[in-house]
C-alpha cells in the first residue's frame, strides 16, 4: 500500500484559516442587534456542503466525502453513539483537536444551541464525517431515543417517511428503533473506537441498544476483506474467518461531584463489566488484539475489559478542588486516542475503508437477522 501522500487533502484545520477548495465552516456575522447569525448552526450543517454520509432516503452516499481521504493505511476511526444532548458532538470536536476560542469559524460538530434545547431539535443528522490534520475519521451520529427525529420522520398516519428496511412498510416508532440498531451495528463494524456517550448514572436503554446490536451484528463483514484490493475471502479460502467488532469505550457525562467518588466510578464500572462481560464486546475485542492474552478469570474481574471514561457537569462545581469540566473534556482526547484499539485483518487506505463501509451499509440494510428482529417486535404488539 502507498503511503500518506505528500499533501493530503483536509477539511477543516484546528486552529488555521479553511484550505482553499474545501467546504469550510460557516463565519459569524453580525446582524443589527449585534447578536450572532447561526443560521448555519441551527441548520445542523456547519459546512458549505453536506458531507452526510447518509441521504434522506437512508441510503450509504460516499461521493462527497471521498475526495477529502487519502491511500493512507495510516488512520483511526472513532465514531459516536447515544442520546439527545448527551454531548457527542463536544467530545467529537475535542478528538478533531478545535480551537474553541477561534471567533470566526464554527466547530467542525454544531453543538446544540440554547433555543435548540428549549424547541427539542436536534443537530446531527445521519452520520457526519470529518477528518482531523491527525487523520482521525469522525464519525458523528443522530441521537438515538430522540422525539425530534421521530417527529421529522412521523407521517399524519404514523408510518415512517424512511424506509430503513428495504421493501418495508413501518411504523415511525418502530422505524426509528431498527434505524438506531443499524447505526449501532455500522458503527461497531467500521469503527476501530466506538464512543458509547450517556449522561447521568445510568443509561439502561443505551446499554439495551448496544447489547441488541451486539446479538444482530451476525455475519457481517471484517471492512478490510470487503476492499476492491483485497477482494471478497472465499470460504474455502486459508484466511481465518474472523468477526470484526469495534473496540468500545463508555463515557459518562454531567455527572455530579458525589456520583465522582472514587466508590461510585468503582460500582459503575463492575456494573458495566457485569452487563456486558459475555458480549462480543469483551470476548471478541480480545481476539482483535492477537498479542494480547487474557484469561477467563481476569475476564469477568479486571475493569480494564471495558474502558469508561467521565466528565462532570458545566456547572459550577461544590468542590472548588473537584476536576471541571473543561480539564475533563481536555483530558479525555488524550485518554480516548490511547486507547487499545481493534484492528482490522488486513491494511486498507482511507478510501478503501470509505469503498468497504457501504458494502457494510448494504449488508447491515439488507440483514436478515435485523429483518427477523424488526417482524419479531411487530408481532409483538409493541410497536
């Protein structure tokens, strides 16, 4: 595989002007009152051009994004799921390494206004990718649970604008539960570092998402057999089939000083392991690191398994000597980029990832056991 190339092509540099010929982020203008026009903002795209690596109709749409990747087999990919204004898009643009002083340029994520908030609007929509000067692929998501993406996609009737499975009529409702299950399953088949972001203490219906995604990912593919170099693994080929799964990392979010004691971040994290200690997550993420042994023992015990980081809430803090916000979401760029992450079976470029990643897409569309899932629920009456 070639190299890095000499200038490689970027979106958006952390503390720099834009790169002429790339969509940059929108400027603050000032109107009459003086008050900022984040039109743009309130938009949810921060750039000149969508990059939205899914269109309206939730089908996989590559083109716009593929200019901006490289032959580099050299990269990290990080995507992000969880809730409304749980503040994905925070840690999203931290890792991108933003300068959130700069006064002219908007973050590469749109953070969620004050009016936002109040309306119950969200900004991310589909899967938003960006590519840091470091090439980190971001991949920020629409928020999971949400009741203004069910809004947007309830038709007077109540049946979904989106078709999510292919051929299939559903319910808005039940649509918007198979759509956080496929990005759940996408992300942890594409990602090399899957962020799981939740606030509070407990977030059972996020762990619920995770470990259903976990139980329906099935066969798809490792993204480095799916490339156009390496071709499609025949069954009867001597490669070892091997499922890929993405390496997870739980973030907990405004939290307050006494659910940061030493004691409670202890529980919560025996909690994790104890939720998630026989799920692809653990047993699987292992295997993705071949030079590393663990023992079934240590397995169940060792709250290093699962990697679960915390920041606390804006406000200010009852304990003047208790870490604020900002240093937490500082230092959490740091701990996330060392972290042990999966790796794929082969080496691919960025562009061969991007190429694999809608084959992924097609097969996550297409799954049969998400299929299964989907007709299960309707049975049920739940939906």
């Amino acid at each position: 595989m070639a190299g890095p190339d000499p200038s490689p092509p970027t979106l958006f540099l952390a503390n720099s002007k834009p790169v002429a010929g790339a969509p940059v982020a929108g400027k603050f203008s000032r109107g009459e009152s003086g008050e900022e026009d984040t039109t743009q903002h309130h938009s949810g795209i921060p750039f000149a051009i969508s990059l939205n690596l899914l269109s309206d109709s939730w089908n996989f749409q590559p083109d716009r994004f593929l200019p901006f990747l490289t032959e580099n087999t050299n990269f990290t990919v990080i995507g992000v799921i969880g809730g409304p204004g749980v503040g994905k898009s925070s840690i999203m643009n931290e890792l991108y390494a933003f300068d959130s002083t700069s006064s002219e340029m908007l973050p590469p994520f749109v953070i969620e206004s004050k009016e936002e908030r109040a309306m119950a609007r969200h900004c991310s929509k589909g899967i938003e990718p960006r590519i840091s000067a470091e090439r980190v692929i971001l991949l920020d998501t629409q928020p999971v649970f949400s009741a203004s993406v069910l809004a947007e996609m309830m038709e007077p009737d109540g049946s979904s604008t989106i078709s999510v499975m292919s051929g299939e009529s559903l319910s808005a409702e039940l649509a918007q539960e198979i759509m956080a299950i496929q990005l759940a399953v996408f992300l942890a088949s594409t990602c090399h570092i899957l962020l799981v972001v939740s606030d509070g203490v407990h977030d059972d219906d996020l762990w619920h998402l995770m470990s259903t995604a976990d139980l329906l990912k099935g066969d798809i593919s490792d993204p480095s057999l799916l490339s156009s170099s390496s071709g499609l693994v025949e069954k009867d080929s001597k490669v070892p089939e091997r499922e890929y799964i993405a390496t997870p990392v739980f973030v907990r979010t405004k939290l307050r000083d006494q659910e940061l004691t030493p004691k409670n971040i202890l529980l919560l994290r025996k909690e994790l392991i104890q939720y998630f200690k026989t799920s692809s997550f653990v047993t699987k993420t292992t295997r993705n690191h071949p030079d590393e042994q663990v023992s079934s023992s240590n397995r169940d015990t060792d709250s290093n398994m699962l990697n679960l980081f915390t920041i606390p809430c804006k406000e200010k803090k009852e304990n003047p000597r208790a870490e604020s916000y900002i240093s937490a979401l500082r230092k959490i760029r740091d701990q996330i980029l060392s972290v042990k992450r999966s790796s794929f079976m082969r080496p691919v470029s960025e562009r061969e990832w991007l190429e694999s990643s809608a084959k992924i897409w097609d097969q996550v569309r297409n799954s049969s056991k998400i299929s299964e899932y989907c007709r299960s629920l309707q049975d049920s009456g739940m939906y």
